[in-house]
C-alpha cells in the first residue's frame, strides 16, 4: 500500500539499440540496468525522451505532453507502449520505493521474505489503497539474467469505478520495484494479453546486478496483525534480528496520537507482541524492528475493529478473465459456515465449515459467471462477497476444445431428433459452396465409391467461407441440427441431414 505513495524515482536514460521494420526493438534503461524487447504489435512506443516528438500524436490520443511527462517522473515510468488494434497497453515502470529500500535485490532474500512480498500480492496490502485487487500471484524464473519476477493478475477500481485490468511482472533488483504492466481498458483481459506479456518478460535482462547494501533487518510474520477483527486483542508473531526491539505504533484513524506495544526478540530472533485496541474503529498499525547498528525495518497495516463483526479474509478471488478453473479461498473464525454459489454457464453452490475454505470452480465453459461468497456465524453479522467473470476462448482454445468434445456419428443418425444440438465430427468430400446472404451452405458427401461417385450427403451451414476446393476430403466439425430441405431436379422434396459447421480442417 505504501509502494507509490513514498516513491522516489529516478529518471532512466533510455536508448533504442535498434529499430527494424517487423522485427522486435531493444531498449535499454541504463538507471536499472536492464533491457527488453519489444514486438512489433505495438505500433507507438513512448519514453520519457521522445514524448516532445510525439507531440500530434499524443493530443490525436486527448494527451497532454506536460501532464504525461510529470506522469512519467511521478510514476517511474520507462516505457508505453500501445497495441491500439487489440485495446492493451504496456507499462514498464522503475520505482526507488520503500520496498525496493527494504529487499533490494528479492533474489538475495531468504524464502520467508520472498513469501511475505509474495503474500502481499494475495492478501490485499499490496498498493490495496491505490485500489488494485491481486487475484493470483506466482514466481516464475526467467532465466540466468533475469531470475525471479512475480507473475500477477489483476484489477485497478478507484471511487468504485474499473479503470483497467491486466497482467504483471514485478521483480525488485537493484534497489528498484520494477514492473511490466499489460493494461487492459475497455473490454476482459484475454489470456493472449497474459501470452504476449510472458514474450516481452522473457526478453529482459539485467545488464548490470549491483551488489547488496546494508538493508534494513528481516522483520518476516508468521501470525500479521488481522485485517478485520471483533475482538480488541490480537497477537503479532514472527522474526527478525536477535534481540531486536519490535514495536507496533497504533493510530486511529480520525483522531490524533497512539498507543504503542514492545517485545524483544529472543537468541533465535522470534518474537511475540500482544495488541490491545482501544475502542472499536479503523486503525493504522506500524510494525517496527529495530536493533543497535542495523538498519530499521518497518511494516504498515490497516485494522478495523467492530464488534459483531464476522472476520473474513478473501485471499484468492476471481478475476475478470477466468481460465477452465477459478480458485476462492480465504480465512474466517472456527465455526463459521462458508457457501460459494455460482451462476452462469455452470451453476453451483456448496457450503463448507471452519476457519478456511477452499473453493474449485469448472469455469470451461464461455460465458459470464457471477460468484457469491456468504459467510456466516450465529451472532455475528453475516458477510456477503460478489466477484464476476467472463471465460473467453482464444480461437486456438475453442478449436481445440470443439475437437476434444466432438463425436462421429451414423449418417443414419445424423437428423434424428433425438440427436439435435450434439457435437460431432464427420469426414467427408465437399461437392459444392454456396454462399447464401450471411452464411454458406456446403454439401458434403460422406462417401465416394470406386467409380467416383458420391453418396450420404449432408449440409452443411458455416458462419464463414470455406477456402477448400470441391473434391477436397476435410473433417468438419459442428452440432447436428437436424435436416435440410431442398427441392431435387424433378421439383420434389428432400430432406438431408443438417450440421452447422463450428470449423473445418483439412483430411
């Protein structure tokens, strides 16, 4: 929550390495000491030293080149980066903040520290007051050059209000939280945005990896202070330096001065503080540790105290693009009864007992899904939670799926009315193409006899035109549906079987 509002940055030199027609460009910022590059889908490419040069374009965009280039200090940014046919933005930022102050180098942090700063991202304190959401977050290891960066998804609301959604990759390494952020405005983010976003990440490279400073001492939780709580007394563990003093500052938010609790670490350097607040409200916690001759480290959380109120932590909740399965998780009090139900292309509800809950939804099919967490306690005031999502298949994923799922049939069974809206295959030889207004109807014939000629021929109705020769034997793909009716050369009536046609590949 901390990270942008206490960020000092430094301005970057960047430099094109080269540029060619097609082909990925370079760029490096020599601040962080690091490159990547960038494909050709983005047709425009802003730096803070070429935003004078782009003066027509960024006011054609309704931008203001003084105002972006104060954005640009003020953020850290290094690069934009605009896929205006696809509706993304990349954001390459560079900020020397508090954290990039306090790891300096994740690669070099012990695993506790690598899992509080990857906890952060899930548990909502993480830029939670600049109204971003995390709904995953994961390592991914990029090679020998670029080691570590945490791979996250996300949604930015402000004032209620969604601004953009995307995907992330953040590192922090020389003494910088460094991001790359696929910006999502106006419509779900794909998981061709998060393919495209893996590309350009695979592509960094630190050029340069400064060696460790003196960094404020470990201060890693096992038991953080709650989020939300009814009860006035709770209890910080974790560990830090031997003989550490830790301290948690309490301030209330709307009145003036704190209150402040002490603990020393032991020879192994835990410790253990108990807080006692003093009357209900929403209260700033700052945890600090600190110990002769190191440099002190701090912590910053927000409590709220209500009595009655039933705690709960949402730790892994949908996101506005969902894949086949969405995870929701999250932690409430011993007792509590925790039911999930999901409306949209898969109905379903299930409760489940305890101080956790682990959720799995089937998501395969397309649609929007509306999730509903309701967490209840006898006495307490029951919690509600609502997440939407929509599940969109990339071309490449429906094709796929159409073949898994697809079933031959008889052609004797092909216009069976028992057998409407099934998912088939057929293999076949196309024997014409019309194209009729909107759609194309294509006869197909199942069979070719050793004289040459063709037998069981069923319609087809395709969305698009098919670009194979006739004669051509192809597999086609679609629902039975069932007949179609065409008048024969005498001026008679028949019936064929029908099938709308999802996609055709090639035999």
């Amino acid at each position: 929550m901390r990270k942008y509002l206490l960020a000092l940055c430094a301005a970057a030199l960047l430099t094109i390495l080269f540029s060619v027609p097609g082909l990925a460009q370079s760029y490096t910022f020599s601040d962080i000491h690091a490159s990547v590059d960038i494909p050709d889908n983005f047709t425009m490419v802003l730096t803070p030293y070429n935003l004078g040069t782009n003066r027509d374009w960024l006011e054609s965009h309704g931008m203001d080149h003084d105002a972006l280039s104060n954005t640009f200090d003020a953020e850290g940014i290094l690069l934009m980066a605009y896929d205006e046919a696809e509706g993304r933005t990349l954001v390459i930022t560079g900020l020397k903040d508090v954290d990039g102050q306090t790891y300096f180098d994740l690669n070099n942090q012990d695993e506790d520290m690598r899992r509080e700063y990857r906890m952060s991202h899930t548990n909502g304190t993480a830029y939670g007051l600049l109204g971003y959401t995390y709904t995953t977050a994961k390592w991914g290891n990029y090679g020998k050059t670029a080691l570590r960066f945490l791979q996250t998804e996300y949604t930015l609301r402000q004032e209620g209000e969604l601004i953009c959604a995307g995907y992330q990759r953040r590192t922090i390494r020389n003494g910088y939280t460094i991001t790359l952020d696929m910006q999502i405005r106006g419509r779900t983010p794909k998981q061709a945005d998060n393919t495209l976003l893996e590309k350009i990440t695979k592509t960094w490279q630190f050029t340069e990896v400064l060696p460790m400073p003196p960094l404020p001492i470990k201060l890693s939780l096992t038991s953080a202070p709650p989020t939300e709580t009814n009860e006035a007394t709770f209890t910080i563990k974790g560990t830090t330096a031997r003989k550490a003093t830790v301290t948690a500052t309490l301030f209330s938010l709307g009145s003036t001065g704190g209150q402040s609790y002490n603990a020393t670490a032991n020879n192994s350097g835990a410790f253990s503080i108990k807080v006692t607040l003093p009357s209900q409200g929403v209260y700033s916690l700052t945890l600090t540790a600190e110990a002769e001759g190191a440099i002190t480290a701090q912590r910053l959380y927000s409590v709220t105290f209500k009595q009655g109120l039933l705690p709960v932590d949402m730790i892994v909740t949908p996101g506005d693009s969902l894949d086949d399965l969405t995870l929701i998780s999250g932690t409430t009090i011993a007792g509590a009864k925790t039911q999930l139900s999901v409306a949209g292309p898969v109905n379903f509800s299930k409760t489940v007992g305890g101080d956790k809950f682990n959720f799995k939804v089937d998501t395969q099919l397309e649609g929007e899904y509306t999730f509903v967490v309701t967490v209840t306690k006898k006495g307490l005031q029951e919690r509600t939670f609502s997440y939407s999502g929509t599940r969109t298949y990339t071309d490449a994923e429906r094709g796929d799926k159409i073949r898994a799922g697809a079933k031959k049939m008889t052609y004797d069974n092909l216009s069976k009315t028992e057998n409407q809206g099934k998912l088939i295959y057929e293999v076949g030889y196309i024997t014409s193409i019309t194209q009729s207004i909107n759609e194309w109807v294509v006869t197909l014939a199942l069979t070719r006899t050793n004289s040459g000629n063709y037998k069981d021929v069923c319609y087809l109705i395709c969305p698009f035109e098919p670009t194979f020769p006739l004669d051509s034997q192809v597999k086609v793909y679609g629902t039975a549906s069932g007949t179609y009716t065409v008048l024969n050369d005498e001026g008679n009536v028949k019936n064929y079987p029908r099938i709308d046609v999802s996609l055709i590949d090639p035999q």
